[in-house]
C-alpha cells in the first residue's frame, strides 16, 4: 500500500466554513440545537447498496489485474485495489481540518430533507469521476441547487488521502472491468452499480478511507465515502412549520 506522506505544504483555495465541532461525547447522537443529525445505518442505503457483491466476482476484482488509462495518458497496470493506491498523490492532515471544520454540499430543497431524514445514499450521486459517495466542497458552491447542508467529518482519521484528478474514470471507463461485471449483472446500468459498490467497499473496509480529496482544479472536492462518520445539519436555511427559511 502507498505510504503516508505528511507535513505537506499544500495550497488550500478553500476556507474553513466554520470552527463548531461534533458532539464530543457522542458524535453519532442528534444535537437539536445545532440540528444536526449523523447516521449510523439509518440511511436507505441499507436497503439500496449494502447487499453483498456475489463472491466470484469479489474474488475476481481482488485479484484480475487490468490496464487502467489515467488522465495524464499513462496506463497503469495492476488489480483494482493497486490502481487505487496509485492514485493516491499525497496524504494530508491540513485538508483533513477543513472537512472536521464543515464542507458545504448543494442540492435542491427536496433532496437536502431526504438527506437529513434518511442519510447519505452514494447510489444517487451522479459525478463519478472522484469516486463513489457523496461530494461536498469546501466553501459556498450552489451550482448544483439553492438549498446547502454543512457536513463535518466526525471519524478518526488522521490524514486525507489526496487523489488525482479525475481518477474514477479509470475504473468506470475501463471496458474491461464493465464487461467482466455485466456477466453478473441483468443491465449495463446494474454493472456499473456493482463496480461502484465493490469500489466503495473497498475503499471504505479495506482501505480504511471515510472521505477522500480529489484535486480537479476549480472542481476539486471531497468525497465522503462513509455515512457512520459524516454529520449533517442544514447551512443556509431552516425549516419552520413546513417551510423552509433563509438564514
């Protein structure tokens, strides 16, 4: 596995949102206050994503090694989890405090309150090239709908791995690896949802990755990967007798 590389001097474009920390005591516990509120297996994704990969396909992705093509024009060569690895430009702590200070992800009002009733689901993320879960970003980015939730990673990380631009699609645009996973799968479509969650197992499970930093330039985000260690609450509105205020 990639080693660690601390002590980076990185330049970070964007800001601490805020300095409020997760409940110390209990970080999983619903704060009213604050109206936050972080999941523990509550999230549809229980339902949606968390049935077990079948086994030979498991197995196969451990251990079949493809060429990966990446950004830069170089192909990789290796299994799945070592394309990962490889993609891993730095580690850093200091990206880490921003998403522990609160990183910021648009969407529209019906989806910021599915999300803070039910979780995160990866399922229903559609940006695919910083891998599967659930992007945030760290200031104010409402390209992507008016209503923002402020997230803050509560696990116990130490460091961020920093990935390269767009390395996802050198998993998603492999043929190879869709081709293999169709032969379990009714639907191309249903394929692409098993490379997705084999991925997210792995970098969550063996990986130990909750949330990632992809660098993509003026697109650069985070990406958490694990609902158990992400707290939400709402960023730029409030809800009061069913309708929704600015704050």
């Amino acid at each position: 596995m990639i080693s660690k590389i601390s002590s980076l001097n990185l330049n970070l474009n964007s800001p601490c949102i805020n300095t409020k920390k997760p409940n110390a005591d209990n970080p999983l516990e619903r704060t009213p206050k604050a109206d936050t509120v972080s999941f523990s297996g509550k999230c549809s994704q229980a339902k949606s994503n968390k049935s077990d990969l079948p086994q030979e396909l498991k197995d196969a992705f451990d251990n079949k090694v493809f060429k990966f093509k990446k950004e830069s024009g170089e192909v990789f060569e290796g299994t799945i989890r070592e394309y990962l690895e490889s993609s891993i430009s730095c580690w850093s702590d200091v990206r880490l405090s921003v998403v522990k200070s609160g990183v910021i992800h648009s969407t529209m009002l019906e989806n910021a309150l599915e999300m803070l009733d039910s979780g995160l689901d990866y399922s229903k993320n559609y940006r695919i090239q910083a891998g599967p879960g659930t992007y945030f970003a760290g200031y104010q980015d409402m390209s992507y709908g008016n209503i923002a939730l402020e997230g803050t990673y509560t696990g116990d990380m130490a460091e961020i791995p920093v990935f390269e631009s767009k390395f996802y699609d050198g998993i998603m645009n492999n043929q190879e690896i869709i081709k293999f996973a169709e032969g379990f799968a009714p639907t191309r479509e249903e394929s692409y949802k098993l490379t997705n969650k084999y991925c997210h197992d792995l970098l969550v499970n063996e990986m130990g990755i909750d949330i990632l930093y992809c660098a993509m330039g003026s697109n650069s985000c985070y990406v958490a990967l694990n609902d158990d260690k992400m707290s939400l609450r709402p960023y730029n509105f409030k809800m009061v007798n069913g309708r929704h205020q600015w704050l």
